[in-house]
C-alpha cells in the first residue's frame, strides 16, 4: 500500500502539469494571431492609403493637361486666328447677307459673296467708298442715284460700326451690270451700295451669261458644301474652274478654323473639287 500512492500522485501531477501547458499554448497562440491580424490589417490600410495618394493626382493632372492642349491658341497660325476673330465677331449668316445684297438691286443676283474685316472691305470699296470719297465726278451721277441713293437705307447707316465686319457682294442685273454691296455683319445694315462703272459691254454680256447658265443658286451651293464638311460659310464666287465649268466656288472654315474651298457645278450642285487650306 505504501508503494501504490507515490505512483498515483505522480501521474496526477504529471496529468496537471500538462494540461497547464497546454493552456498556456492555446493563450500564446491567440496572441500571436491577433497580432499578426493588426499587423496585416494595418499594412493593408496603409496600402490602400498610399494608393489612393497616388491616385488622386493623376486624376486631377489629366484633365487640366488635355484641357490646356485643345485650347491653346499657340497652335493655331495666324490665317486661322484672323478667321476665328472674323466669325466670332459676325452675326448677320450669309444667306441673310444675300438676301440683303439682292435687294438693293432690281432683278438683280448674286455672283459673288465674302465676309472682310472692317479694313480689308475699306480696301475693297473701291465702288462703294468712292462715291463718299473719291470725288463727285466718277460716281457724281450715276452711282448716288443709281443704286445707293435712293435705296434709303444705306445712306443712313453711312458706315458700319467701328471695326465690325462686312459682307461684301457683287449683284448683277439682269443686263449684266454689276453692283457692289456692302453690307454691316452685325446689324445687317447696309452700309454702301454703288454700280460697277468700269465693266465694258463684253464684260456685262459674259455676266449676264453666267448668271443665264447657273441653275443653282448660291444658297443652294452653299448648302452643298456645307453637307460635305460643316462649318462657316465665308465666300461664294460664280467663275469657271480650270476645265471652263461654271461652279460655285465655295469657302467653308471648320471648328479647327482651318478654311475648305470646294467647287459647286452650278448647273447640278454637285461637288467637283474640294481643297483645304491648313494655314
């Protein structure tokens, strides 16, 4: 009997012993895990945090970058800048212009249209300004009471606006006479409007001719280039091409201010040739 009971007690303590151990591994092991948790959540976190740093500014540098391309107006050369002044500043559409130009002159149609600046149509008036300035003697009779005078308006609006842009066009009688028509593209106003004096007999009966010939009309050619490229119309022009075809010639200027010539057979609208200038 006295040699069982040191074995029993033995194995107790054994037994407890390793169940206090046991123990004691199952608290360690849940430290460690939840350290490593923290450890792995933080650095992920501060993952995302670095990532996000990063992306943001790129975000906001990209726009501005691409914004500042398309706008900026180093790029653009100094044809197209004046061609963006020039229509920026129009308000009167070139159909409205002719409409305007056709009225001054009895029966009379449009051969030929252009929008100017105030200068350049200054430079231009070699009809309708000399009637004011250049003396009384060549347009003394004929041009102040022919066309401008009597048409009221035109006197009275004397000059366009300062610095606005003018439409430009030349009007045909029926007999083949030509008439010059300045009109304001801003108020629609006409500002002077004279017959072409210097015009021989043969010159009038190849107008009349042209005029005769062209079975469509300058609205309408317009409307035929403007349906191969959108844009602004600037300039009509009835005159042959190089094979001796009647056509309306055409100016066209796009978004990108660039300017697009196309030829209009004035007998079937349609397009014969086109041309873009990129300056």
């Amino acid at each position: 009997m006295t040699c069982d009971s040191p074995s029993k007690n033995t194995g107790f303590l054994r037994a407890h012993r390793v169940r206090a151990a046991g123990v004691a591994c199952v608290v360690v092991a849940a430290a460690l895990l939840t350290g490593c948790g923290q450890d792995s959540g933080s650095t992920s976190a501060s993952t995302k945090t670095s990532e996000a740093a990063r992306a943001v500014p790129e975000g906001t540098q990209s726009p501005s970058a691409t914004g500042s391309e398309s706008a900026s107006p180093g790029q653009m050369t100094e044809d197209q800048k004046e061609r963006k002044e020039l229509i920026s500043a129009t308000k009167v559409t070139y159909d409205k212009a002719i409409t305007t130009a056709e009225g001054e002159v009895k029966g009379g149609k449009l051969v030929e249209l252009e929008l100017m600046s105030a200068k350049d149509a200054a430079d231009d008036s070699e009809s309708p300004s000399p009637s004011p300035t250049g003396s009384p003697s060549p347009t003394g009779s004929p041009s102040p009471t022919g066309s401008p005078s009597p048409t009221g308006s035109p006197s009275p609006t004397g000059s366009a606006a300062a610095g606005a842009p003018q439409w430009v066009a030349t009007v045909a009688a029926k007999t083949g006479t030509k008439h010059k028509v300045h009109i304001d593209a801003v108020s629609g106003k006409v500002v002077s409007s004279s017959e072409d004096t210097d015009q021989s007999t043969s010159d009038k009966a190849k107008t009349a001719k042209r005029v005769t010939q062209a079975k469509q009309t300058a609205q309408q050619a317009a409307k035929a280039a403007t349906a191969k490229q959108q844009g602004t119309v600037t300039a009509l022009d009835l005159d042959d091409d190089d094979q001796g075809t009647l056509v309306w010639k055409t100016d066209v200027v796009t978004k990108d201010w660039k300017k697009t010539t196309f030829d209009i057979d004035a007998s079937n609208g349609s397009v014969t040739h086109q041309e873009t200038d990129n300056d």
